[in-house]
C-alpha cells in the first residue's frame, strides 16, 4: 500500500530518508515549475528546490497535517525560499537579450488546473493571488501596493489558497 503524505511527513520527522526521497519524487516537479516561473535561471531554481526539501527535512517534526497538507506545505516552504532568493538579487538590470530570452514551458496540465483554480476567486483575491504567487510580492509589500492593511492581506489570501484548495479537492487535483 502507498503511504499518503502525511505518512512520509511522519515518518521523515523520525529520519526515514526513503520518505524524503517519495516527497522529493513526489514534489519535486510540481516545486521546479513554480520556481521556474518566479527565478528563470535553471541553476537558482534546483538550488531553491534543493534548499527547500533540505529546509523541510529540518522541520518536519514540525509539520501539522490539521493546518495544511503536506503539499500545501511543501509549496509553502519553497516559495518561501524562492522570495528570499529574489531578496537576495542584487538590482541589475537584464540585458536586452536575457530579459527577452524565452523560457522553458511550464507543464500545460499544471498551467491548466492553476488557472482554473485561480478563476474560482472575485477579482481582489485574485490580484493578491497573482501579485504573490507570480510576481513574488510579501504580505508587507502587498499592503503597500493595495493600502490594505497586513493583517487584511494575510486574511484575504488564506482565504483566496483555502476557496482555491477546495476547489481542487471537488475536481480531485488537490
């Protein structure tokens, strides 16, 4: 019987490397393509995607299958580490030839599910949604951006990944 992924979580808070490695197989794909989307340089995205399952066997003893799923978790931990690597960046301009440079297709199913999860928000937590999750704004940035306060942001894109979420659960990609 295949284990689920709060299973692989627990057992990857006890040390079991094989638990790693089925997350990592698991995920891995699903990680690459946001961090592509966000850094582009192939290098900076498996170094993110590396740094991130690294960061979640850290932590999993602290993973909590009541406040999110192990993916929703994953997703969490890497985009986390994708920010900090757009942080990072010196600010330099693109030559004209790297800014225009087109870039590897996404999976199109993926592509696909993303934006009809997307499509099911009101035209707000839309925004938020692609303001965060595609441009890689902070919370403390989109308030700035919107002249919401923080803690309406926060509460609004939990909501927006929570609507998002259950809708993905209904069709079954979730």
């Amino acid at each position: 019987m295949t284990p689920t992924d709060e299973e692989l979580m627990a057992a990857m808070a006890r040390g079991d490397e094989d638990a790693l490695s089925e997350l990592h197989r698991r995920y891995s794909p699903y990680l690459y393509a946001m961090a592509r989307r966000m850094l582009r340089q192939r290098e900076d995205v498996e170094q993110c995607v590396q740094d991130a399952f690294f960061n979640a066997w850290k932590a999993a003893g602290r993973f909590d299958p009541s406040r999110a799923s192990a993916k929703t978790w994953l997703v969490t931990i890497a985009h986390r580490r994708v920010l900090q690597e757009l942080r990072d960046r010196p600010d330099a301009a693109l030559e004209l030839e790297e800014w225009d440079a087109p870039t590897p297709a996404t999976d199109q199913l993926d592509h696909v599910v993303a934006q009809r999860a997307v499509s099911v928000l009101g035209e707000d937590q839309r925004r938020l949604v692609e303001l965060a999750f595609y441009q890689g704004y902070s919370h403390s940035e989109l308030a700035q951006i919107t002249g919401l306060p923080l803690g309406t942001v926060k509460t609004r894109l939990r909501s927006a990944l929570d609507r998002m979420r259950r809708f993905l659960e209904v069709r079954g990609d979730a």
